[in-house]
C-alpha cells in the first residue's frame, strides 16, 4: 500500500505500508544519499549522479569463481535535501534485515516518519541474537552531514518467543542490554566509525 500525494504549497507526502523478503541498510539509506534514483523516482526528478560507493568486504578467495563484495555502510555522503519537497510515514515489514555478514534481524519492522528537520525511526524492532532487538533512531540534518541519535534494547529469555514476536520477552529468565548512542558524520560509514555509546 503506497500513496504519494503533491502538497498545495509544493514537494509530496507520502504514507507506504510494504513488506520485503529481504534488505540491508545499505539499501534503506540509499534514498538519502546524494542523488540517488529512489529519491529521483519518488520526487518525479532525474537521477544526476552514478550509484553510491560503498565501503566494500572482500570474502576468502574460492578457485574457480567470482569473488563476492558484501556492502557494508555506504561511503556516500548524506544528502537530506530530498526531505525539503518530502514528508510522511513508511511502516515496512522485512523478513531479514542485514546489519552487518552474519547479523541479520529477523521478521523486522520499521517505522520511519520524514519530515524538513530529517527522518524519525520511531520503532525498529526484529528477532536477533537470540532474543529480540528494539530500537529507536533520530537522523537529523546537521551543518555538515547529519546528526545521529538512538537506543538499543535487546532482551533474550529461556522460554522461546511467541508466533508474531513482541517487544517485551516471554515471562522467565531473561537478560537485558540497554544502550544509547550518538555519532555526526558526512556518511553511513564515518557515522559508524565515530559512533559513541554508553
């Protein structure tokens, strides 16, 4: 289900609830980096630069076959100029959510509000690491770059999650991790590199 709808003082809202088998967030942040095609395509504009360059991981060389590149944090800059012509709300469904090669987040969700100031991650939540993973994001534009602010909660149980997930983990021994994080960088991969947490 998505709805993009032209403003009377210019630029769209859109309101998107989608379900995907798979992606990374290389592929969720590719909209806001420097004239990308999805934000061409959403704005009705013409894409004006090649595709992001990605910090890239080589995988041990196989005889015979192609060496494969697993994409980690984008090197592109940030570019959040879309969000001037563009407000709105995305809840969308992921089977499996790549973090990083070999931590993925299963049935996520994520729940995303645009808006002029930048993109609220109001819930982001999946089964991972044995236990179930929720967190919450603020991507803000900055002077330079964006500003990035968040919390992580993980809660593992002894007693096996019920069909559907929750937040919270069933009643029993359970382990919590809570903790909170900022960083401000030109691009995906500075803001991990420069993430702080406590």
């Amino acid at each position: 289900d998505l709805s993009v709808a032209a403003r009377d003082s210019g630029g769209k809202t859109i309101q998107a609830t989608l379900t995907t088998n798979k992606a990374s967030f290389a592929t969720l942040l590719s909209p806001i980096l420097s004239a990308t095609d999805a934000s061409a395509q959403i704005l009705g504009t013409s894409p004006a630069a090649p595709a992001p360059q990605a910090r890239q991981v080589r995988q041990p060389d196989a005889p015979n076959a192609a060496v494969p590149e697993t994409i980690l944090w984008p090197e592109q800059s940030f570019d959040l100029s879309v969000l001037d012509r563009l407000d709105g709300k995305i809840d969308l469904s992921i089977g499996a959510l790549v973090v990083e090669p070999g931590l993925t987040m299963r049935n996520a969700r994520l729940v995303t509000e645009l808006s002029p100031g930048g993109i609220k991650v109001a819930s982001l939540e999946g089964d991972a690491v044995g236990g179930r993973m929720t967190s919450q994001l603020n991507i803000a534009k900055a002077p330079a770059g964006i500003d990035l602010t968040g919390a992580l909660r993980i809660d593992i149980s002894s007693k096996p999650q019920p069909a559907g997930g929750q937040v919270s983990p069933p009643p029993g021994d359970a382990v919590a991790f809570n903790v909170s994080f900022s960083s401000r960088a030109l691009s995906p991969a500075a803001a991990m590199a420069a993430v702080t947490g406590k």
